[in-house]
C-alpha cells in the first residue's frame, strides 16, 4: 500500500492532520468543560449569596421577635407567680393571667407573622417544660 514515494507522503499527511485534530479537539473540549464548570460554579455561588440573605433576614427577625418577647411583662410576671404558689406578689395576677396574657401577645405576633406556625415559652428549671404555646 505504501510502495511508492507519493504513498508514503499522502500517509504521513494523514496522520499529522489526526493527530493534530486529536490533540486540538482534545484542547478545546477540556476548555470548554473547564469554562462550563467555573460558570455553573459561580452562578450556583450567586444563587447561594442571594439564599444566604434571605435566610439571614428570616433569622434576625426571629431573633428580634424573642428579643421582644423576652421583655415583655408576662415574662418576668409568670416567672415571679410560678415562685410565689402562682400568685404575683406585685400585682396578685395569677398565672394562669399571666399565661393568658403572654398568649395574647403570641396570637398578636403570630398574626403579623403568617410564616409562624408556632410560638412557645419553656421554662428551664423544669428541665424544658412547655409553660405556654400558641
């Protein structure tokens, strides 16, 4: 098949333009796997950020709404009625008002916040126990 100069000639032409295919076919696909990968990389690193956000806002206005929880009356109401056989020495209000009261306060932020499914107040000298829930 090879027998002549010209046969030899065309032969080795046809190896060098494949295997000159073959290497800058081979350059180009890792290239462009590469650049495919560094996109997605940073579009899912975007996406990320932006839940990342929105997680965060959730979370401190959760945060904020214990905070304000935590200072309201029926706190340190029912904490000072539970001490006293469940009557509050300031103001005589029992417990059970002041577990009213602090529903209330759960209903009014519940309905300003559709996402709550529920809020609770444990105490912790009782190992966690549930004292009030809305």
């Amino acid at each position: 098949m090879c027998n002549t100069l010209r046969s030899k000639i065309v032969f080795l032409a046809c190896c060098v333009a494949l295997v000159t295919s073959i290497l800058i076919g081979g350059i180009n696909y890792t290239r462009t796997v590469q650049t495919t990968t560094d996109a997605a990389i940073d579009g899912l690193a975007g996406e990320t950020r932006l839940i990342a956000l929105k997680f965060k806002d959730g979370y401190d206005v959760m945060r904020n709404d214990a905070s304000i929880v935590a200072y309201t009356p029926p706190i340190n109401g029912l904490i000072r009625s539970m001490a006293n056989g469940d009557i509050d020495p300031q103001d005589g209000s029992t417990t059970t008002l002041w577990r009213t009261r602090l529903e209330t306060i759960f209903i009014s932020i519940m309905s300003d916040r559709p996402h709550y499914t529920q809020m609770r107040y444990i105490g912790i000298a009782d190992e966690g126990l549930e004292l009030v829930r809305v």
